[in-house]
C-alpha cells in the first residue's frame, strides 16, 4: 500500500472535489505551480494531518502586485469506493434468512446475492466491544472494551476508553477526505460522559464522525428514545403518532445522504449504520408483528431443526455439520403447557418482527445508495448482529426487560400473558425466553455473552462492491474477525494505516484485511488470520490454524451473574477441544483424547491474553455494574437543583438503591391558575413533576396532581408504591420531604417512606422490596418535568411540567447499605476502578 496521499492546491474545496476523479491516487506536482487549478501534491498518509502548507503565492504592498493562494485540501485516491457499514443486534448465525434462518431479510439476501457470504466471521460475545473492535480494527481489551461500558473497571483493558492511540475509522477516513456519519446505537462512550457537560473526545464527533444521530447506550425505548443530534437531545416522537426509531433512523440517514450528495456528490461518504434492532426492546410496529403471527407456533425444537436444514441447502455450513445437541436446562417445547406455547410464541413472532422491520429500513437506506448512481462504487458491509441472539430474557421471557437487569428471573406466565396483545408496543419493554436465542443460533451452542462458543461469536457477514467484487452470489470460508474490517476498509481505499494522528503515536492495527478473498480465484485460499483470542466474563477460547479451545461456561448467561461462579478463574474452568476444520459447530470434543493438543492451545491463549490486555481476568458480572467510576456525583451525598432541568443521565445523577435519602422540594403556588392548562387549570391548582428518574418501565416520581403531593415508587413495572396528601397545596410556598430509610443492609430491600408537607406528616408506608441494580439505563433525571415516560400512566402523561415556581430540590443521599458479602464484592470492583 502506497504511503503517499495527494492533496490539491489553490482550489476551494467544492472545486478540488469536482475535479478529483481526472488525476492518479500517486501523482506528483504535475500541471503549473501550487497554488493553481489542476496542481497536485503528494503527503506522507501515515501522519495525520498533514502539516500547514506554506503560503505559496506572493503577497505585494497592493494586490494587483500580489498572487493569491489556497490551502491544500487532503482528498481520498482517485476512484476510491464510499463505504456504507451496517450491523444489526443481538442476532446469532441463523437468526437471518440470508443465513438459513426463517426471518426474511431481503436488504442482507441482496447484497449477498451481488456480493460474497462469509460463514466464519466472528464477534467478541457482547455489543461494546464488538464495536470498539469493529471501529478501531483492534481487539476489544486492546482498546479499553473488555467489557460494556456500564461495567467497566480500572483496568486498562476494561476502563471503557478508546485512547487517542486507538483512532476509530471515522478519524482516518476524515482526516482523508471522507465525509463521515453514524446513526444508531453508539454505546463506546464511558457511561460516566454521557452528560451534556462532556468532554465530548469520546462521543462519536469526538472519535471522527462528522455527523451523529442515535442513542449513546446499549439500548432504548423505540418509541421515547433516549436521542442525540450530535451532542444535543432530541425529541423527534412529540407530535408524531406511531413514530418509531427505526424507521426514524432510515429518514435521517437518507435525508443526510441527499444533502451530501447535493453540497458534494463526488466526495467518497463513510456511513456507520448501527440500528437498535434487535436488542431488546423488542419493539417493532404493530404492521410488522402482524405479518408472523403463528410462524413460531411449531416452537423452538422444530425451529432449530428447519434452521439447521436451510443452512444446508444454503451451503453456509459445510455438508458433514452436525447440530449441537439441545442443552438439558432448556426445555423441549413438546413439555410445554398451552399457556406457555402461547406465549412463548407471541415472543419469538415479535422478535422476528422486529429483526425483519430493521432489515427493511437498512433496505432504504442501501436504496438510496443506489439512486443517486452510487451503489457500484460503494463497499456495502451488512453484519448481521454485533454478538450470539441475547439470553437476558431469562428462560421465560419478560414484558420488561428491567425485572430481569435486576436480577427477576421468573415471571409467571399467567402474569406475563396479561401483556400479551400489547407485546411489543409502547406499553412493554420485551425480550423473550431463552430457548429461542439458544434455537436462532443454530447450529452452535451457547448465546451472547458466551466468548467460549460460537454461539456467542459466530455472525453472518454480506460484503459487496460491484466495481471489484465480480463473484457475485461466492461463499467465503476464511477465519475472520471483527477487527478485520478496518484493515479492509484501508486497504480497499488506498488509505495507509496511521502511525501518527494528532501528534499521538498510534497503537497497531491488530486485524487483517479480508480484500484477498474478493477475488474469485482466492475463493478457497487459506485464511490470512490464523489466531485469533476470545475473552468476556472470564469465558474464554483460543483460535489456532483449524483449531479452537474454550472453557465450559461455568454458569448460563441467563442466570445474569445471580449464580456462584468458581473463585479460582484461571484454573478452575473445565476446557474444550475441537477441530473445526473438521467440526464446523463444536459438536465434537477432543479434550480427553488430545491433552497436548489442548495444553499447547491453553499456552497460547495466555500469551496472547497477556499482548491484549485480557488480564486480569474477572468472571464477575452484577457487582460490575455498581463498580464505582469517575463521575459528577462522586464523594457526593447532597445534590441540589433549581428551575427545570431535563435529560441528565444516570451516571450524573444522585443514585437512591441500597440506602437512606431524603428528596426536598420548596415550591411556590401562584395564587391562580392563569397560564395552566389542562386539569391544573380546572383546579385552580399547580400540579407537574417536581423531580423524576426513569419511568414506565421502574423508577419514582415527586409530583402534584390536582394540588395534592404524590410520591411514586414504580418497581420495574410488577408494583406502584404510592404516597398522597389528602389535600391540594393552597397558594404560596411550601416545602414538600419524602424521606426513605432503608432497611439494609443488603441489596433491593424494602423500607419506610414518609411523606411530609410543610413539617407535617401526609403519608407513611412500608414496601418490601427496591430496585437493587439498574432504575433505567435510557430514562433521565428530570427536575420540574418528565419528559419521556411516566412513572404510572394513570396520573398524567408527558411532558408533565410543573406549573408553579420551583425554588429549589434537593437530595440527600446516606451511605449505601450492603451486606459483608456485598462489600467484598464492591472492594474487588473498587479495587479495578482505583488502579
């Protein structure tokens, strides 16, 4: 790969751009001086940017003695394709039709068709570090994503930072020429900055996109999401019935396609197309729900089974695969009761809908590409899900994801089936059970967070190019990962890997490019990665020339961290065997029978663990998410606000699980309801929210409804704890206290909340039970009016605004209450964040 890129001279930009196409990627200074049409320059690509020039014209008492000059501009090689990079969520190998799954995928199926299927393309087991990787082309711990955000540590392969070392993608290509853009889901920034006060290095503007528009964690609502236009939340549902952010997603990114194409239509594009789908919520249009109802009702057996058949007949498995046996804690469908086949099925249908709504959108999208006469010069790459299908259902199922995140694992059947004909939409947060993830990753074993089994890691990739790639429809075999996209996209650009961007020295890029397999004749040609690590919960596995070890998970993802995992991580994990150049799915253990063989895999993996960050390594799961962090409300036990405030994340804002606090609000009453409206008017009351976490889905609320205090406690949905005064607030000021005391130590334990007026006690109860871990990981902390859910939809609906004057909210905060066990458990986890 040539070193050397060009820039132009003595042209506006729009100029340089409408021109580019007419000289060599590798020219010198050809065609007059710099500083004129047509002059060209040549710069070392590898340093990023490129030095000032100096000023090359000449500069007289008067300008009609004078030569005037324009900068140099950097402009990617002639010819070079634009790219568009999309991946899908939680979505294991047979999840898509394109790779023998029952789901209709007819965006993913077309660029197979004009382009290449790989069949052994591989993630990290989980979403923020297969992002990080697919970015940055490095490996996860490499780049600080050992783990997703929300629970990184200290470590530097787990403290959740892409280092200026690491320059995304978006960074090179920018600095290139490239106009570069990324809609969806984002989760790579440290849950701890996404406050509007920044820094804003690790937002997606900050690591080399010109543009944003998505969501800045893991997942949110599809109907009330929690939403970025670069750095600013938007609200794009208000006033929009049956908006949903999917097809929202699409609008945005072929509106900023058509202005592109307009301001600059010859200037190469990066587009990064990331959408929710399909991590739960599962939440989909009613539309597409209807067109699977009854397609799941042969169940998860019978599924897997005609999986396993279309991926034969596909040829995306090798004819002697055999399908891993179905695990014994999973049950066979035919041991269901009717109840339970009901609503199993309602799940996967709304699931299926979901992922073939987020293939149709990604379709408009590629469309547009081809509209505007640009599709055979772009390189398309279509991965299907950034890990395995997702076991956080629990085997179960759930309406609200949040029971589960806070470790709820068993929700009754007859209490789910309440939310049957609602699944799906604005009044469920779903996932499913886990016996469907288990089936959509057929032919392998395990789900995502499993990096041991290909289950967890194996995904379904389309690439096409129709300008190179000519074997359209060609199945490729090679071993690839996803830090192997990067060097690709380079080297199909004729963009040299950086050693220097902004005066930091960068780390290698660790992948490989996969380019050698567009070619018909490298068809079968032996894979340029021949090792490959993977590593996430201290599940583990190690790739070597046809070989793979990995340990036996000691413990199911869907038990969410709940069940004890053994103390000794590195020695006490079981280890398997197999040859997958012989054995495509796993199915096969060699182990007992080839200890060397085992042992010289096991070595390798901990060299490899040791060049990558991988150490040490930490099989824990629940106490990493209350790991303590950097943040605004560190060392913090009083939090006080004024006026109205919307939007403040979690991490930025004052935390009430596992202790004592106490909420103020001193408020004052105007002596009318002139400027209300609605049923404050009819009142002649003030009423609104006067501070808020999370919403329909778990959290509180403080608030006046007709005048009458109203603290609300919505535990993930299951119940509604509440405290009212009998009598609405005359005018003038007031001081309203909720005031908790906690009955810890421990974590989710109940307490007793008083409600106060004025010093005077309006209401006491006990309740049993809090939300240990997580209120809400997309629903903000608002002072003087909810803005996206309500805590109960029976009281009010957004956004609710307090309509009297709001002088000051404040909330204190006591030490959290944990047992010994809980404690140790936080001292390990503190112990990485203080390192």
């Amino acid at each position: 790969m040539s070193t050397t890129r060009n820039v132009w001279l003595g042209l506006p930009a729009s100029a340089a751009i409408a021109t580019m196409s007419v000289l060599p990627a590798s020219a010198q200074q050809i065609n007059g001086t710099p500083g004129s049409p047509g002059a060209t320059t040549t710069i070392d690509g590898r340093y990023l940017p490129p030095p000032p020039p100096k000023f090359g014209g000449e500069i007289g008492l008067q300008a009609s003695q004078s030569k005037p000059y324009w900068p140099a501009r950097v402009v990617p090689p002639q010819g070079a394709p634009n790219v568009l990079l999309i991946m899908t969520d939680d979505q294991g190998y047979g999840v898509s039709g394109t790779f023998g799954g029952v789901i209709p995928t007819p965006a993913m199926d077309r660029i197979a068709q004009m382009g290449l299927r790989y069949t052994q393309f591989h993630s990290t087991a989980l979403c923020s570090p297969t992002r990080a990787a697919l970015i940055t082309g490095r490996n996860h711990h490499s780049v600080g994503f050992g783990i997703i955000s929300e629970q990184s540590t200290g470590y530097p392969g787990y403290d959740s930072v892409i280092g200026p070392e690491s320059a995304t993608i978006g960074t090179i290509l920018k600095q290139n020429g490239y106009a570069t853009s990324w809609f969806g889901k984002n989760h790579n920034t440290p849950s701890y900055q996404y406050g509007v006060a920044g820094p804003f290095d690790q937002w997606p503007i900050g690591m080399g996109f010109d543009y944003f528009y998505g969501f800045m964690g893991g997942e949110t609502d599809q109907w009330t999401p929690y939403l970025f236009r670069n750095t600013t939340q938007v609200f794009p549902w208000i006033g929009k019935p049956g908006y949903n952010l999917t097809t929202d997603l699409a609008d945005d990114a072929i509106a900023h396609l058509r202005q592109l194409n307009a301001a600059a239509p010859d200037q190469p594009f990066f587009l990064y197309y990331v959408p929710g789908g399909t991590h739960s919520p599962h939440q989909p249009t009613q539309e597409w729900i209807d067109k699977f109802k009854g397609k799941f009702d042969m169940g998860w057996n019978a599924l897997r089974e005609q999986i396993f058949a279309n991926q034969k007949r596909l040829g995306v498995i090798p004819p002697g695969t055999q399908l891993t046996p179905w695990p014994d804690d999973l049950q066979k469908w035919d041991s269901l009761t009717a109840d339970e086949k009901k609503l199993f099925a309602r799940q996967a249908e709304v699931f299926a809908a979901y992922a073939a709504y987020t293939d149709h959108e990604i379709g408009r999208v590629i469309q547009e590409v081809e509209d505007e006469g640009k599709l055979d010069n772009t390189l398309i790459i279509y991965i299907s899900g950034d890990n395995g299908t997702s076991a956080e259902g629990t085997t179960v199922g759930t309406p609200n994801q949040y029971t589960a995140y806070n470790g709820i694992l068993d929700l009754p059947i007859a209490e789910q089936l309440k939310a049957y004909d609602a699944w799906g939409s604005a009044a469920t947060y779903p996932h499913m059970a886990v016996a469907w993830s288990w089936a959509f990753d057929t032919p392998f074993k395990w789900t995502k967070q499993v990096a041991s089994h290909f289950g967890g890691t194996r995904q379904g990739m389309a690439i096409a190019w129709p300008n190179r790639i000519k074997d359209a429809g060609g199945i490729r075999t090679q071993f690839h990962h996803m830090i192997d996209i990067v060097p690709t996209i380079l080297e199909v650009t004729g963009i040299p890997a950086p050693v220097m961007v902004n005066g930091i020295g960068q780390k290698p890029i660790e992948g490989v490019s996969m380019a050698y397999t567009f070619d018909k004749a490298n068809a079968n040609a032996p894979s340029t990665r021949t090792t490959q690590y993977f590593e996430m919960f201290a599940n583990r596995a190690i790739y070597h020339d046809g070989w793979i070890a990995a340990t036996t998970p000691p413990a199911p993802p869907w038990l969410l961290g709940t069940a004890k995992l053994p103390e000794d991580v590195i020695n006490g994990y079981k280890w398997e065997l197999y040859n997958i150049a012989e054995d495509y799915s796993e199915n096969n253990d060699l182990a007992a029978t080839m200890p060397d063989k085992l042992r010289e895999l096991q070595e390798l993996f901990m060299v490899e663990a040791a060049k990558y960050n991988v150490f040490p390594l930490d099989n824990s799961v629940l106490s990493r998410v209350i790991t303590p962090r950097p943040s605004a409300t560190a060392g913090r036990n009083t939090f006080t606000y004024s006026g109205e405030l919307s939007g403040l994340p979690e991490s930025d804002a004052p935390s009430i699980l596992n202790r004592s606090y106490t909420i103020t609000a001193e408020i004052d009453i105007p002596a009318s309801a002139n400027g209300t409206t609605g049923r404050a008017a009819s009142q002649g009351s003030s009423e609104g929210m006067l501070v808020t976490q999370g919403g329909r889905f778990g959290g509180y609320g403080l608030y006046l409804l007709k005048g009458k205090p109203v603290f609300l406690y919505n535990f993930v949905g299951l119940d509604r704890y509440r405290w009212e005064g009998p009598d609405a607030l005359t005018p003038g000021k007031h001081t309203i206290v909720f005031d908790f005391k906690y009955d810890g130590p421990g974590f989710g334990k109940g307490g007793t909340g008083v409600l106060k007026v004025d010093d005077k006690e309006v209401a006491r109860r006990d309740i049993p039970h809090t939300i240990p871990f997580i209120i809400a990981l997309e629903e903000t902390f608002d002072v003087g009016v909810d803005t996206r859910t309500p805590v109960d939809d029976n009281d009010y609906q957004v956004p609710f605004r307090f309509t009297g004057k709001l002088d000051k909210l404040t909330v204190q905060v006591w030490p959290v209450q944990l047992t010994g066990e809980d404690h140790q458990a936080m001292q390990r986890a503190r112990a990485g964040a203080d390192n």
